[in-house]
C-alpha cells in the first residue's frame, strides 16, 4: 500500500538532503562511532593479542597450535560442546511442553506458572548452582536421588544450565506457538486427522523455525555461560571456566583471547544460522487467520497441570533452597536460623557497597541504554537515505550478540587499559561497566525496538515532514508515546540482566566498582556458600521488585498511552 | 504531554539520585594498595594503619593470590596500584622481574629475619610480613562416616582408603595449589615428586579455584579431607567446624605475604608510609593475631587451633627457584592432572 512506495521512494527519487537529515545522520554516526568504541576496537584488540606472544611479538598461529596440541586445553572444546547439547535438547524438550501447556491447554493457574518459569531470569547463573550443591552435594538433602554420582561435573553443570536457561526458550516457543491459525486445526479435525496426526502435521511444521531458534539460543547462552560451571563443574572443564583460568589463574591473557576466539566461533555459527532461518520464516498469521482457542479435556489439562507443577516446583524449590541456606547458620552441622550471612562487610567481594554498585550500575544501564537503544532503533528505522550508514549500523547491532560476555570483558581489558587510549580514564570506573553492560545487552533491547517501531506507520514520519514539523518532534510526541510499553520493556530488560550479569564484567570491576553478582562469585569462589546464595537472595529479590514495578507502570501508562490501539 | 513531562522529572530526580560521584575525602592522600589477603582481616588493619596516618586513606582491592596477581599483570602496561600489600612472594618476584616495582627498606627493615624479605636487590624490592603456611583440614564426623583414619603425612594422603575423599586448589588457578606442589618437589626432589602426584591424583575428588575452598569445603562436609591451609582450618574450626588441622609429618609449604611498591606510583611517600607502617611491631602483633609466623622474630604467639609445631614443620623455601620453574611446573602439572576425564598421559 501506500508505505511501501514512501519506502521505495528514496531510491528512485534523489532524496534532498535537508538540514533536518544532517541532524539525523549526525546521531546515527554518534551512535554508530559508539558501537565502534564499545565493541569492534576492543575485539580488534582482544584479537590481535591471540597471535602475539607474551611481549607482543607477532606469532601468527602458535598460539592456536599449542592450543589444540595441549589435550588439557583441546577437551574443553568437546566437553562444552557435549554439555550445551545435551543441555540444549532438554531444554528444549521441558520448554516445548511447558510452552504447549500454557496455550493449547485449559489448565488452571496459567499466569502462576507462567510467572514462576520467568523466575529464573532475576537470577545469577551462579544461583541455580550454589542451590544445587545444596541439594545434591555430598551433605544436599536430595543426594540419594543421584544413585551415587557426583553433582560436580557433567550432571551438575547439565542441570544448572537447563534451569538458567529454561525461561528464555519458553518465552521463544511460546511466541511460536501462540501464532497459530486455528482453521488449519478445523481442516486437520473435518479431515480426519486424529490428535497424534494433527500434532505432527499442524503443531510441529507451524513452530518447527520457533523451535531451531530456540534451540540456537539455548545452545549460545550455555556453551558461553561461566557461573553453573564455575560453581559445579568439579573437574569437567569448559571453554568458558578455562578463559577464566588461563587468565585468573595463570596470567596468560595470550591463551584467554585464543580460548575466547574459540568460544566465538559456536556462538557465531549458531547466530548466523539463527539470522538465515528467521529470513525464511513466512508469516504464518495472515489477516483471515482465527486465533486457536483451546478446548478444555479434563485428562488432557490434568496432566499438563501435573507437569507443570513438577517443573514449578522444582524452579520454586531452587529459589527456596537458596533462601534456605542463605539463613542457616552452619550447614549441614548446625541449623538454627541467623541473619548473619547477610553481613557482608566481612567477607570476599565488596560487601553491602558491592549490591549498592550493582543498583546504581544497573539502573545508568536501564537509563542510558534505553536511550541510546531506543534512539538508534528509531534512526535505523525511520531515517531517510544514507542507506550505506544505516547498512552498517544494522551489521554493527548484531555483533554484540555473537560476542561472550568473558570475550567482551578480556576485551575491554586490552583496548581501554592501553596506555595510548585516550579513554583510558574510563577504566576501573562505574561508567565503563555501563558501557559494557549495555553493548553485551545491545543486540536484543535493539530488536525489541525495532518490532515495536516496525508497527508505527512511516506515514507520521511523511505527514509530519509535510507539516514541517521536525522529525525530532514526530519522535518526541508520536513515536515515544506510542513505543512506551517497548520501552518500558527494554529498560526492564537492561536492568534485569545488568544486576545478573557476571561474565563480562568480572574482568573490569574495581574498589570502588565491585558488585553484587560478582560478590556471589567471589563468595562462593572463598567457599562461603551461604553467603554467596544471600547476595544472590538480594539480587533476585531486587530484580524481582523491578519487574513488579515494571508490571505496574506497563499497567497505568498503558491505559493512558494506548487507549488509541482500542476502538 | 504532562506524561511526558512526569516522565522526564522522574528520570532527571532519579539521576540526581544515582549520583556518580564518591565526594568527601578531599584533602587525604588515596593510596590504592591491591591485597589477596582475607576480607574479614582488612577493615582491622585499615584502622590500625590509619590511627597512625591520619591523612592517608587506604583503598583495598582485594581478590585471591590468582586474580590480583593476573590484575597487576594486566595492568603491566599501565599501573594503577600504588603499592602491593599482602601478596605470595613468588607472586612478586614474578611481576619484580617484569620491573613492575621499585626497591624501598623500610625504616626498620633490620629488625626483621633475613630469610623473609629480598636478599637478591638492595634496597629489597619486596619485603615478608607474615609466612601462610600449608595444611590438611580433616572432617571427623564425614571421617567416621567413611571410617577414615586420621593422616599424619603427605605420603598417607595416597593411601587407597582416602580414594575420592581428598581435595586440594588447582595450582593453575590457586596461590596455595602451587604452594603444595612446589614444595612437594623441595622435598622430594622432582621426579619423586611427579610420581607423589601421580597416586595423589589417584585419590582426589576434585582440584579447586581456591586456595582457602578445599578447607571450607571440609568444614562443611562437602569432602572428609581438604589440602589448604593454616589459617583457613583454624578459622572454620574456631567457627564450630567439626575438623582437625594436620602439619603433615614430612614438612609444609608456605609462602610470605608480602608488600613492594610499584615503580611509578604518584604516592610514593604514602606508599612508603605503609611499607615503614608494615614491618613496626605494632603491625607484626597484629599479624599474629591469625597467623602463627611473622617476619619480626621474637613476636610470636601461638594461635589457638593452628597445628602445634607447624615453626619446625616448614620447609626451607627457594622463592627464586619457584619463582624461575612456576609456568613450567604449572603447564607440566597441567598436561598431567588438569582434565580429571582424560587418560592420563605420561
């Protein structure tokens, strides 16, 4: 219709370049110079250290051949591998059915269980694990459960994984699965098709894409995740551990860019096919399609019920396990109640400054970052000509999300420590773990703008510039009023993940700087696992009330600023 | 519009809010000292030091023997420490032969025994405060569990009744791992040594991060026996840990907490207030107060729930040897033990 030939117009009509576009371009290249700062120089250097030597002598590959000749080294490829697919089918499989529970089933407490699946988003990986010691340690209340093998290893590391990452594929396959077109149920149904057919013939090929990049999520976000395996790995080593060792433990940055390239090249692979499906994913809900609406079946609905309560309950006692222990004096010998594992001034990593650091980072990476994000979507999206710059500023959004969040951490390292950087001042500093926080979250908070801007007409842009009304304006009264939920959205997101994060910023916190998640780490790194779950208690908690907080403002803006969506 | 306006004064007061910056503290000297030693230590010797200086303020960074010693490494190029305070020696001599610090005798150096400070450079790059000293934590109720005998020496350790109840630090990752091992191969020479390992490897769990993990991992019942160190099992046994702390009869290895200042420091007379501060007795009782050997002889007191005799149990420690041999013991200890998973290769 008519926007699409405002979009071909730029093309086949030389479009003026107005003082207005200059503007435009102006923040778009700030933006775009930003990404370059945040994300390409720093990997450049992180890069280039792979082939040097200790001096920075170039070396070409000898850092990559010692590399795969070290057996102690080369393992981790295969045991990262062999973990994050099995892990990854779990996941799935759980997700899968947990998703087909919420929203092709009458059960009952459906928002429940969909609330208490997001659970595990508000925590530390490191969290899932420390509860699982408790569960399933050698003193864990649950060992006999295990038939005498060990928590600490693959087991332990399959289980904390499929915890952690068990909300962020359910919320893919549920997306997948609520875009159904219930004729196609009816024509299965009047065909013949018994429930099993339909299933394999309707189901599955209609969320079959939603299903592979749910599967490419869970496997990037676990062969890249560092706290399950820190805290029960035992002896079973993984790419992402062994970046941490060779830095941490030997003073070997050379090996850790060159375990961190390795560990780029499964997420890049699994990011780009993720891009190549998604490019065939044709909509499958046209304007004439019928929401599928689920018919209650007694049996049906209670064994869904029942499944879902299983993996409820065992997200619930995770969280519960944690806030157990974080309150018990001395486990297992001495179980009396104490707060005292809340003090702590006296332990590793920062103390109560520590959580104080991560709220303050978290909510400048939730400010800034929604604006920025928000900004360059919008730019990207709605800006005219420079087609080139926005091409490129398209590539460079994507990035982030390839990169590991140790690999961007060593990264930040390399490039802003250099004496010769001017930004130099930066480092050790609240502001460059924002920064960092917000270019390994850049990626998604992006996307999410972009669907939501991709649902405003270009015809306010067209009318307004007809108007003569500056685009700046359009986006100050339209386009930001009407996008609040997403924006709402993506600042829930940054904070959410910024208090969590760990990988990333473990290699840049200072004195002054130290924080909450990292703490947990340290903590349990010291062996104080109470309260190391404590701290992970509080960041949860915090996340938690955010989110609330969040629901509520959606909630009342929502009535005020998309009262248009109704008629 | 008013929405918008809302918005806005919300975001703008909560920014107000957030506050960037620390304040406060202006006219005192901010001396940035990186530290591996204990949290629960650092606020007691930070008041002590600061009673004394009153315009100094101390700034920890604190992380274990691993991480700051990587810190500082990383930070080769372009040092933000002021001076180091409270690291293993071998980690200092290390980063000294990197030309990371610069020689200072503190006033009062001479009080000190010689064999705790740098004997190669005068005026000593780096100088000893208090020796951290290797032990064995062992859990009686898991013990009895399992009915374990109590070990007296490393050689008990490689007993088969111990397979699969012993953990010790990774020394890829852990001051103290590398503590053990090179004091394993002072002892017994390099190739017996190697083959100590070989059956010790035999009989261990798991190999940690963490030097102080394996005995809070004891103290908890995680495993009935924990390769660590003094500190850490007197610390959790006074803490109500049901475990015995072990000076294996052959001899411990130990390491010297230790401070050296970094070459291009901007407060090099704060700096050198610390180090003076350092070696006064003042600073040696408090020292002793959790450890049992510190650099000024004559001080010490016994610690409640160290092993008895652990003095006369310490090896005689070559820090220039293990300082020279620390990346190739670490990669040969690596390619023999790191994957528990793999055959083992000879």
């Amino acid at each position: 219709m008519v926007p699409a030939v405002a979009h071909a117009a730029p093309a086949v009509v030389r479009h003026k370049v107005s003082s207005e576009d200059w503007i435009m371009r102006g923040v778009l290249g700030a933006i775009a110079l930003y990404l370059l700062v945040a994300i390409v120089l720093p990997l450049y250097a992180l890069l280039s250290k792979g082939f040097q030597d200790r001096d920075g002598n170039f070396t070409g590959l000898d850092n990559f051949t010692e590399f795969f000749t070290t057996p102690a080294l080369s393992q981790s490829v295969a045991n990262s591998l062999t973990i994050s697919s099995i892990s990854t089918v779990i996941v799935v499989s759980l997700a899968f059915v947990y998703a087909y529970a919420l929203t092709r089933s009458c059960m009952a407490f459906k928002n429940l269980f969909k609330g208490i699946a997001l659970i595990p988003i508000l925590m530390p990986s490191l969290l899932p694990a420390i509860s699982l010691i408790f569960m399933f340690g050698k003193q864990g209340f649950l060992t006999f459960l295990l038939f005498g093998n060990e928590i600490y290893g693959p087991i332990g590391i399959v289980m904390g994984e499929v915890i952690y990452v068990f909300p962020h594929v359910l919320m893919i396959i549920m997306i997948a699965m609520s875009m159904s077109d219930a004729r196609l149920y009816e024509a299965s149904q009047s065909l013949g098709a018994g429930p099993v057919r339909t299933f394999f013939t309707v189901t599955l090929p209609g969320i079959r894409y939603g299903l592979v990049s749910a599967g490419f999520v869970a496997f990037t976000l676990i062969i890249t995740d560092f706290g399950v395996p820190k805290v029960v790995g035992g002896q079973y080593n993984v790419l992402a551990t062994d970046v941490y060792k060779q830095v941490v433990g030997r003073q070997d940055f050379e090996m850790g860019a060159v375990v961190s390239m390795v560990l780029l090249v499964p997420a890049i692979i699994a990011f780009a096919a993720d891009r190549i499906l998604q490019r065939k994913q044709v909509a499958i809900l046209t304007a004439r399609a019928v929401p599928y609406a689920p018919t209650p079946s007694p049996r049906f609905d209670a064994i869904m019920t029942a499944f879902c309560a299983l993996v409820g309950i065992v997200i619930v006692g995770i969280l519960g396990v944690a806030m157990f222990a974080s309150l018990v004096k001395f486990w297992p010998y001495n179980l009396s109640l104490t707060l005292a594992h809340y003090d702590f001034s006296l332990r590793d990593g920062g103390g109560w400054d520590s959580y104080i650091n991560s709220v303050k980072m978290a909510s400048w990476t939730a400010v800034i970052g929604t604006c920025v994000i928000f900004t360059g979507a919008y730019l990207v999206e709605k800006s005219k000509g420079f087609l080139a710059g926005r091409a490129a500023m398209q590539f460079l959004v994507m990035m982030p999300m390839a990169v590991p969040g140790l690999s961007l951490g060593l990264a930040y390292i390399f490039f802003f420590n250099h004496p010769d950087n001017p930004l130099n001042f930066l480092y050790h500093t609240l502001p460059i773990l924002v920064i960092c926080t917000i270019t390994h979250f850049y990626t998604v908070s992006h996307l999410t703008a972009i669907t939501a801007l991709k649902q405003i007409d270009n015809e306010f842009e067209s009318v307004s510039a007809s108007l003569k009304v500056p685009f700046y304006k359009t986006f100050w009264r339209v386009t930001v009023p009407i996008c609040v939920p997403a924006i709402l959205d993506i600042s829930m997101y940054l904070f959410v993940n910024a208090m969590t994060t760990v990988s990333a910023v473990v290699f840049l916190y200072s004195p002054d700087t130290a924080l909450a998640s990292v703490a947990v780490l340290n903590m349990d790194d010291a062996g104080e696992q109470a309260s190391a779950a404590a701290m992970g208690v509080m960041i949860v908690l915090t996340a938690g009330a955010a989110r609330l907080l969040h629901a509520v403002l959606t909630r009342g803006l929502a009535r005020r600023t998309q009262a248009w969506r109704k008629r | 519009m008013k929405l918008i306006k809302q918005l806005t004064t919300v975001a703008a007061s909560g920014l107000m809010v957030l506050g960037l910056g620390a304040g406060g503290a202006f006219a005192k000297t901010n001396l940035l000292v990186y530290t591996a030693i204990e949290a629960d230590e650092l606020s007691m010797f930070k008041k002590a030091f600061e009673a004394d200086y009153p315009d100094i303020n101390i700034k920890w960074v604190r992380d274990s023997t691993g991480i700051v010693t990587s810190k500082l490494m990383a930070e080769k190029a372009n040092p933000k420490a002021d001076i180091v305070w409270g690291l293993a020696a071998t980690s200092l001599m290390m980063l000294g032969n990197e030309g990371y610090f610069q020689g200072y005798a503190p006033k009062g150096l001479d009080k000190l025994d010689k064999l705790y400070y740098d004997q190669v450079n005068n005026p000593p790059q780096w100088v000893g405060q208090r020796a951290w000293i290797a032990s064995v934590c062992f859990n009686t109720v898991e013990a009895g569990k399992y009915k374990l005998p109590l070990p007296t020496s490393w050689a008990d350790l490689t007993k088969p009744v111990y397979k699969g109840h012993v953990i010790m630090p990774n020394p890829n990752s852990s001051g103290t791992g590398f503590l053990d091992v090179s004091s394993w191969i002072q002892l017994m020479g390099e190739e017996k040594a190697w083959k100590y390992m070989d059956a010790l490897h035999t009989n261990i769990a798991r190999y940690t991060h963490s030097g102080s993990k394996p005995c809070k991992l004891a103290a908890r019942g995680e495993i009935p026996i924990g390769i660590s160190f003094a500190y850490r099992g007197a610390k959790s046994k006074n803490a109500g840990a049901p475990i015995e702390i072990i000076a294996p009869i052959e001899g411990i290895g130990w390491d010297l907490e230790s401070f050296a200042i970094v070459k291009n420091t901007k407060n090099l007379k704060a700096a050198r207030a610390l180090a003076d501060w350092s070696v006064t007795k003042k600073a040696m009782v408090i020292y002793n107060r959790e450890y049992a050997v510190v650099a000024m002889p004559g001080i010490a007191k016994p610690v409640k729930n160290f092993p008895p005799g652990i003095l006369s149990k310490m090896i005689k420690n070559d820090f220039a040897w293990a300082a020279k041999n620390r990346i190739r013991i670490l990669n040969k200890w690596r390619d023999r033990y790191d994957a528990k998973s793999e055959p083992k290769k000879k």
